[in-house]
C-alpha cells in the first residue's frame, strides 16, 4: 500500500518561504492570491498486515520522525 | 575535563571546535563518531555545527537517531553538561533535550555574519567565566536560525531566566535591526531548566583567537572547564 504525507507549517508559524513565493506570484499578477504556505509531501510504500489498520503505525512514523509537531502538522491518506 | 565532539556525517565544525579546544585552550577532547555508543568517559558533549546528515527533512531530524544520541540522552538526563552549536542546537530541539525548534530564517537568506550577543546570565556553568563586558561578538552562519516556540514555553524560559544570549546591537539593546533571522524575543542561545544542557546557534569555537578574528568565544568554554 501506499501513504501520501502531506506535512505543512502549523497556522500560526510564520512560513517566510511561502511569502516569497505569494510576492512573486503577485509580481506575475497573480493578484488574487492571498497567501501561500509550503510544506512537503512524502510517498511511503508499506507491507501491509491484513486485518490491521495501518494509521497508528504511519502516525507514529510522523510524530517522531516525519513531523516536528511543535511546529507542523500532518495529514495522511492511504491509498490501496 | 574531558571534552567529546560528536562527529555526524555532515558536520563540519568539529575540527574548529577540537582545535579550539586543544590547541587554544590546552583542554582534552576527543572525536566521538555518531554510531558508536560509547562516550568514552567524555565530561562534557559537543554537538557540533554543520549540516548532519545532509539536514534532510528538517535540520538535526535524523540526527536525533544517530545511535550515539541515546548515550548522550542519556548524559543528559544525568545532570552532566551537553552543549549545541548552531546545528547541534537543532538537533537538541529535535530530540527534546531543549524546548522550542529552529525555523527558516524570517529573511529567507542563509547568513553568515559577525553579529553582538548580550550575556543574560554570568554564573551559569556556561558563561561564569565572561568576567569582562556583557555584549560580546561572535558570527552566525545559518539558514534555519529563527528560534520559535509557543507563548507558553517562551513564558516558562522567561521566568526559569533559561535565556543565555539574545542578538543586540553594540549597546545591548534588542530590535529588529540586530536580530539576524527573526528570532522570538531575540533569542540566540538557551538552556535548560536544571542548567546543563545549552544551545545557540552563534559560533564560538570560530572566535577562540584575535588573530582569526576575535576571542569572545574562549570563555564559554573555559566555563565549562572550570565550574564547580
């Protein structure tokens, strides 16, 4: 199976990459963007147990690895 | 007192740091490689400053698993001293031994530049030693440097007087204009509650001679060499 991570800066952390890239979208005269907050994606390919749920393992992986969740959070999809 | 510098694939401050320490100071040091466990009865650790493990995912993430990190945990949690130096500071952040995280500069740039520290504590076992004016200079040389943390925590640094030096200008006065990445309340190095684990992200073993520049990084580790 696979896992589709998405892990973005928490709402409140400044994210000064994406204002660099919200002003020069705006430079390009995309003005109708109002803000940009970059993240990362991760693709995780996982041997799956039948019967098992495998969402506390791959939110364990993102809690002490993946993530630093003082300052970021994560959302993850699985796909079969 | 013996001095170990942990060596991470990627670092690349831990011969300033073991010169500094030896040939300017006349201490004893030794390298200590990070998948050995073994601290080889070093007083005091150095996580040194460099890009451990190429700062993949986030700087100092995967070197919070280097198997030398549960010794030096370990060490830690014994009440014996643990220094970090710019990215050795992320990686005590990532690993818990310090609250907070380092972000992205607030300018987008990687700096690298001499900046003024202000002494916020001189009987600490870090910086008991700094006898002479409280704004000293050191250089910065980073991308991730903002220090962040939640009200609550910068709170709790605050009242337990856990801050160790902020970015002034040559007065000791904070603002804007001497922050150097964005940090919160000015912050460039901290420690712990119990005062032996520390972090900042200025370079003292870069300042340990006038020849090459300067010498106010000598005294934070002649601290260490003398406390108690």
């Amino acid at each position: 199976m696979t896992a589709l991570i998405h892990i973005t800066p928490k709402p409140d952390i400044l994210d000064p990459q994406g204002r660099a890239v919200s002003s020069a979208l705006h430079d390009l005269g995309y003005t109708e963007v109002s803000e940009v907050r970059i993240g990362r994606y991760i693709t995780l390919e996982f041997d799956a147990t039948a019967g098992q749920d495998p969402r506390p393992r791959l939110e364990e992986m993102c809690r002490r690895l993946l993530a630093n969740i003082n300052i970021e959070t994560f959302k993850i999809e699985i796909q079969q | 007192m013996t001095f170990g510098i942990v060596v991470f694939p990627g670092s690349n401050c831990d011969h300033d740091c073991y010169w500094g320490l030896k040939h300017e100071l006349g201490l004893s040091v030794r390298f200590i490689w990070h998948r050995q466990r073994n601290l080889e009865g070093s007083d005091c650790i150095i996580l040194p400053g460099g890009f451990a493990h190429g700062d993949y995912l986030r700087a100092g993430a995967i070197a919070q698993f280097s198997p030398v990190m549960d010794s030096v945990y370990q060490h830690a949690q014994k009440g014996k001293p643990v220094i970090g130096i710019c990215n050795g500071f992320q990686v005590l952040t990532e690993i818990g031994l310090l609250p907070g995280a380092l972000l992205r500069n607030d300018t987008q740039r990687f700096r690298h530049e001499p900046v003024r520290l202000r002494i916020e504590r001189k009987d600490t076992r870090f910086t008991h030693a700094y006898n002479g004016a409280s704004v000293i200079e050191l250089p910065i040389a980073h991308g991730q440097g903002r220090y962040y943390a939640p009200a609550e925590i910068i709170e709790e640094l605050e009242a337990g007087q856990q801050v160790l030096f902020r970015y002034c200008d040559a007065q000791g006065s904070l603002g804007a204009e001497s922050n150097p990445n964005g940090s919160l309340q000015g912050i460039a190095g901290i420690m712990n509650r119990p005062g032996n684990v520390m972090g900042l992200m200025p370079h003292p073993e870069r300042r340990m001679n006038a020849r090459v520049g300067g010498a106010d990084g000598r005294a934070l580790f002649q601290s260490i060499a003398t406390f108690g």
